[in-house]
C-alpha cells in the first residue's frame, strides 16, 4: 500500500503566464496551513537601494466564486417589503 503525501504546511508556486500588469503577481500557487488551503501570489521585485532581486508575497483565502455570488443574491432577496 502506498503511503499518503502530507501536503500540511508545504505550498507550490507556478509561472503567472497570463500576467498584463505590475499589479498581477508574476508566480500563483497554493498552499496548506493547519489543513487549510490558501493561495498565493509573489511578485519580483528589486530593491531600490541595492538593486538585488527578490520575491515579495501575499497569503489569502482562496476565492470561491459561488459564496460570493451567494452573499449578493442573498442581499438583494429579502422578505422585508420596503412600504
């Protein structure tokens, strides 16, 4: 029998190849914490007073198209009449 992967506290960045601006991160990727999952997004930037490279980031929760979706229907549709 095979042995599961722990994927608990390790995360996996990709190349953003779609990136159009500054503002989108140039890596994407997820990761776990504590059996969470969350995203990721790193950008390349380089200091300005030394001109070394490096990563800066962003943790967040993963979004989830149809809860927000959810939350604004929920809004719109409610029993209360106005009148």
């Amino acid at each position: 029998m095979a042995e599961q992967y722990d994927n608990n506290n390790t995360f996996t960045l990709w190349k953003n190849d779609r990136k159009e601006s500054d503002a989108q991160p140039d890596y994407r990727g997820v990761m776990q914490v504590d059996g969470k999952d969350k995203e990721i997004a790193c950008w390349i930037r380089e200091a300005k007073t030394t001109g070394k490279k490096f990563l800066s980031g962003r943790i967040q929760e993963p979004y989830n198209a149809s809860s927000n979706n959810a939350a604004v229907e929920g809004e719109s549709q409610s029993d209360d009449v106005p009148f």
